[in-house]
C-alpha cells in the first residue's frame, strides 16, 4: 500500500511537470512571454516533448507493473493469513476440547488420566505430556510463519500466551488432583491460583477465536 501511494505521487509531479511545461509553450507561444520567446529555440521542441511524452509512458508502464506485483503479494499475504487463521483456529478449539472432556471432568480426570499418569513407564512420553501437546498439531507450521516475520506480534504474543498457559493448567490439574481433594488452608492459594489459570485460558481462548472469526469474515 505504501509503494502504491508513493508510486502514484511520482506518476503526479510527472504529470504536474508536464501540464505545466505544455502551458509555459502555449503562453510563450501567444507572445506572454516575451523575453523568453525571442530567444526561444522551437527546434528544441521536437526533442523535449516526445522526450517528456516517453518518460511519462514509462513511469505509467511502471507504475501499472509495480501495481499487479503489489497486488499479488497482498493476495499471497492474504492466503497466509487465511492459513495462519485456520491452524490457530483449530488450534484453540482442540484447547476447549481437551480441558472441558478430560481435563475439567471430574471422572475421567480421577478414573483414567490420573491412574495412567501414576503408574506410566518411563520409556514413554507421560500423560501429562501428551495433553499438553495434544492441540498444537501445527505449532512447527505457525512458529515457521513467525520466524518468516508472516505473523504479527500481538498475534504470536496471544498464542505463546495461551501455549503457556494451558499446559501449566494441564499439569497442574493431573500432577496436583490429590491434593486438591483436601480443605488444608495451605492449599488454598495453589486452589486459586489453578482456578485462575482456568479463567484466564477461558478468556484468551475465547477472545482469539472471536478475533479469527472477525477476521475470516472480513
């Protein structure tokens, strides 16, 4: 967008400079000028016009190329955008998924993950670690696109947020599930701050997916 504006003013003080060229000729031409025309060579002006029509064609055959490159890059950047959108999109809704079917679920967290959790073999990944990788499928993919500068700040910044978060809340709530079943006061304060976590997953998950949605229907 900004070659474009700079582009258009070049192709305008080109245009500017050629209006008035045209009307320093015509004035010059009705005797307004008249210490100009008495010296003036109308020789030269069979090399400057074409000369200046020539330079004018150019800038607007290069302002026309420039322009079709211009928009193909915005339809590519475009497309990496639609991309981006649906793997984060995807993403975050596999997030809601597992914490509100596993995780959140009070039977399924003390009969099946918590006893796999306890006695799982050392030679393979935890249970622990697999839920918490469980959703980003296409972390590789979108961590590339960040590196490639394709994604912006505040986009990467939510989604390492949101990354972060969840596993935190994910080990928390299989490693600590015991301790959570007791009222010790000295366990009030890693009740909240889980609880907190909870929320805050909640509140991120939902505002990005409202964004992704604004964004693809835009």
């Amino acid at each position: 967008m900004k070659k474009t504006k700079n582009y258009i003013k070049v192709i305008t003080c080109v245009i500017v400079f050629l209006l008035i060229t045209i009307i320093t000729i015509i004035l010059d031409y009705n005797n307004a000028l008249y210490s100009v025309s008495k010296n003036f060579n109308y020789d030269f002006l069979g090399i400057f016009i074409p000369n200046i029509v020539l330079i004018f064609i150019f800038f607007i055959t290069y302002f026309l190329i420039e322009k079709r490159s211009i928009e193909k890059e915005e339809r590519l950047n475009r497309n990496q955008l639609d991309i981006l959108n649906i793997m984060l999109q995807k993403t975050y809704t596999d997030c809601k998924k597992v914490i509100d079917k596993f995780i959140n679920d009070p039977y399924t967290l003390k009969e099946f993950i918590v006893p796999r959790n306890s006695s799982k073999k050392s030679s393979t990944p935890s249970i622990v670690n697999n839920f918490q990788e469980l959703p980003f499928g296409y972390d590789e993919q979108i961590m590339k696109m960040m590196y490639d500068g394709l994604i912006d700040k505040e986009i990467i910044n939510k989604y390492l947020e949101i990354k972060d978060v969840y596993k935190s809340y994910v080990k928390s709530k299989i490693d600590f599930y015991d301790l959570l079943q007791y009222d010790a006061k000295e366990l009030n304060s890693l009740k909240e701050s889980i609880k907190e976590d909870n929320a805050r997953l909640s509140n991120l998950i939902n505002e990005e997916l409202a964004r992704i949605e604004k964004s693809i229907k835009e």
